[in-house]
C-alpha cells in the first residue's frame, strides 16, 4: 500500500513540479505563441475572413487618409469658394451683350383706304444691338471681392483642420487596434496559466491530496479567462472595421502588430503653447470670420455711395423687300445704325437708415469674435497643457508599470511553489496571475495612452515627434529609469 502511494505522488508531483519549474521560461516567451496549439473556435473561424489585402502603418495614415469621404466633400467645397472669388473678380472687366429682337423677322401686311392707294408690305428685317458695360466705381464690389478671398482662405483652413481631425483620429483607431491586439495576447497568455492551475489542480485531486473545490475554482477562473479572451477578440474586429472606415478601406488590410513607443517629446511646455496658438488654423478662421463680418458691414455703407460707369449702345437694322409700298420690290434692301456711348451716375441718397443700421448690426457680430478667439485660446491652452501633463504621467506609468510586470512573474512562481508543497492555496495562485494579466494591462494600456498623448499634441502644436529622445540640453538620456531606456 505505501509504494502505490509513494508511485501516486511521484507520478503527481512530476505533472505538478515540472510546470513550475518550466514557468520562468513560460512567462518570458512572445505571447503570441502562447497558446499556438489552441483549438479555433467559431469566433476565430468568423474573424479569419479576409478579402483584397491593404497594407497600414504609422506613417502611411497620412496619404490613406486623403480616401476618406468626407474630407473629399470638403475639397469639393474648396473649389467652390475658388470659383466664387473668380465671378467676384471677374466684376472688374466690362460686360458685353448682344441682342437681336427677329433673326429675321419677316412683316407681310396690306393698308386699304377708299381715299388713297393701297399699300403693302412684304418685307424681312434683323435688328442685332450690342451693348457693353463697365463699372468704373463701385464700392459695393470691392467688398464683396473681400469677403469671397475671406471665404476661400477659410474653406482652404477647413479643409486643413478636417484633413488633420481626421488624421488623428485615424491615429487613434490605429493604436486601439494595435491594443487590442496585445489584450488579446495578454488574455491568451492568462487563459494558458489558467490552464496549468487547472491541471495541477485535478493532478492534486488525483493523487488524493487536493480538494474538488479547487478544481471547480480552476475550472470557473478558466472560463472566465476564455470568455474575456472571445470578448477581446470581437472588440479587436471591431476596432480593425472603425480604421477601414476612416480610411475608406473597401477589403481587408494587414499591418504591423507589435506595440511600440512612435516617438519622444522633447518640447518643454511652454514651447507647447506658443506655437500651438500661434499656428492654430481655428484661432486663424475667427480672424477671418471677423475680417468677413466687417466687409460685410462695409457693404452696406458702400450701397449708399454713388456708382459710376460707361455704356455703349450699339443698335442696328437691316431690311430686304418693301414696306407700305403699292408695289413690292423684292430686291430692294437697307440698313442703319446708331451707337451711343455715356458716362452714367447711380447713387442711392436716402433708404431711412436701413443700411446704417444693418452696419452696426454687422459690426456689433464681428466684435462678438474677439470673445469667441479669447475662449478658444482659453480653450486650446487647457488642451496642451493637460495632453503634456498626462503624457509626463504616462511615461512614469509605462515604466512602473514594467517593474510590476516583472515583480507579479516573480509572485505567480513563489506563489506555485507554495501550492505545490502544500502552504498555499490555489486561490493564492489565482490571484498573483490575475495581478499579472492585470499589470499586463497596465503597460498595454500605458503605452497606448503616451501614443495618444503624443498624436494629439503634434495635432495641437503642429511640432513634430522625435525618433531620439533627448534633455533639455539636447543630449541623450543615460538614466536606466528613464522612458528613453525601456
């Protein structure tokens, strides 16, 4: 009886050792082939689907971009304020009509009187005229050519801010795809730890020295683990349909996995601020909606000044056959014509103060923008201000964040020593391999957020990341801590 006991635990405790001591090498392999040998479930089957591959990365978000359907509308409206400012320009230049009243009119008739001949008429005429004009002065033209150069700039400004909105938000759906990737890995690299519980456990209850509960606490923590695994899968597909959105993707598209680090800060904060408001195109469209707004209000007063300016008539007929004649010639044919050429005069006295009225109204408008440029410098200096701090935050998160990491592997090993020879609990076990999924979290999490923080303050102060993360002074950093060296 004492040797099949002995052969029961040695047989035990060479499935329940042997794991552990394989557990250092297990925790320091790429997770992404942690559970190579995986059975495929239907979610998998469903997610594998792929069609016209499209390569994406970083760098390339910028051209893709440019597909995207609602800035290409924006472009369309760009060429529409070109095209208004060309009518409005093409104001300067003279006019020139042409008119024919009959091309040719024929007249055929017949006068009867008791007291005189009867006369007829048969006859063909064309009467062409043409007429030109051109404004010498008119205050109203000017300012309606201001205001459409105003406009066009500011539709060249929208399409600029759209075109970089919708670059950082292409960014943004770029590193939560990346992230869920690495949930993913997390959670399978958890599900195979739950797994070797699992085992262990029920190798505890087959040698006699475990209890069924643990394996029910084994077998509820791997459950747990498969479904937080299928649920991060489908917010990966999810996150993976929002980028071909974005970028107006018709297929699949495949792109480079692995979560890095896109670059360093190295601009102080104050040089933040001074050049986001400085090159803002938001503050920049208020100018000019002020600029609008006050040529608007010129345009009401220049309705009241006098226009000047030339026309030339030139009117003309031409005639074959006869008119009121008693007999017809028809070969007989003439022509005149008449040009008249003035200086005229237009000007509007008196219209009961409407258009004084209308300018004040227009003015009161455009200084309301000077509040609106003061808010949203309020507004954009709160937004630089907070995206440096949390990105500061965030560096020191990636790096506790790493030391965790490596502090939780340390306890998830103690922790299965201590189960395996019977001082522990296999909750114990459970608990430090969440705490390491969880501080797994905590990195992935950590470095999308600096990425964010990164994007989103080159968005808003138009610098640009470095690839060399350096000090103040320009040198490199050689703190072991520092984000620099991770």
């Amino acid at each position: 009886m004492a040797n099949r006991i002995s052969s029961i635990l040695q047989n035990m405790l060479s499935r329940v050792i042997n794991p552990v001591l394989l557990l250092p090498l297990t925790l320091s392999i790429n997770t992404v082939n942690v559970l190579s040998n995986e059975t495929k479930n239907s979610i998998d089957n469903v997610l594998e689907e792929k069609s016209n591959i499209t390569f994406v990365n970083y760098q390339e978000i910028e051209k893709l971009v440019l597909n995207n359907q609602e800035l290409k509308s924006l472009l369309n409206l760009v060429a529409s304020a070109r095209f208004n400012l060309s009518s409005q320009i093409a104001k300067k230049y003279p006019s020139l009509d042409f008119q024919a009243n009959g091309l040719p009119k024929y007249v055929a008739g017949k006068k009867y009187s008791s007291s005189s001949p009867t006369f007829k008429t048969s006859q063909f005429t064309a009467n062409p005229s043409l007429n030109i004009k051109w404004d010498l002065i008119a205050p109203l033209r000017d300012s309606e050519i201001k205001i459409a150069k105003t406009n066009y700039k500011i539709s060249e400004n929208n399409y600029e801010i759209k075109k970089k909105d919708l670059i950082q938000e292409a960014r943004i759906r770029y590193h939560k795809y990346k992230k869920s990737y690495q949930d993913i890995q997390n959670k399978k690299f958890t599900l195979n730890l739950s797994s070797t519980s699992l085992e262990n456990a029920k190798a505890k209850l087959d040698a006699g020295i475990g209890t069924k509960f643990e394996v029910l606490e084994a077998e509820a923590q791997l459950s747990r683990d498969k479904q937080s695994l299928n649920e991060k899968k489908i917010e990966h597909e999810i996150n993976k349909i929002t980028i071909k959105e974005i970028l107006n993707i018709k297929g699949d598209f495949e792109t480079n996995k692995e979560q890095n680090l896109i670059g360093f800060w190295n601009h102080k904060l104050n040089k933040n601020i001074k050049e986001g408001l400085g090159k803002n195109l938001s503050l920049k469209n208020l100018i000019l909606q002020k600029s609008i707004k006050k040529g608007q209000a010129e345009s009401f007063l220049a309705q009241n000044k006098p226009n000047i300016y030339i026309s030339n008539s030139l009117s003309s007929t031409f005639s074959k056959g006869d008119s009121l004649a008693t007999n017809i010639d028809s070969e007989k044919s003439g022509s005149n014509y008449t040009n008249t050429i003035s200086l005229n005069f237009a000007w509007s006295i008196f219209d009961g103060g409407q258009n004084k009225n209308s300018y004040k109204s227009k003015i009161a408008e455009s200084e309301s923008e000077i509040y609106a440029y003061e808010n949203l410098k309020n507004v954009l200096t709160t937004s630089i201000s907070k995206a440096y701090l949390n990105l500061k935050l965030n560096e020191e998160k990636i790096i506790s964040s790493l030391k965790e990491i490596e502090s939780s592997k340390e306890s998830v090993r103690l922790a299965r020593l201590r189960y395996d020879v019977g001082i522990s609990t296999l909750k114990d076990v459970l608990v430090r391999q969440s705490e390491l999924s969880n501080a797994k979290s905590k990195n992935i999490n950590a470095i999308y957020n600096y990425n964010l923080n990164i994007d989103e303050l080159e968005r808003l102060t138009f610098l640009d990341i470095s690839k060399n993360c350096l000090s103040s002074n320009n040198t490199k950093i050689k703190d072991k801590e520092s984000i620099c060296n991770i």
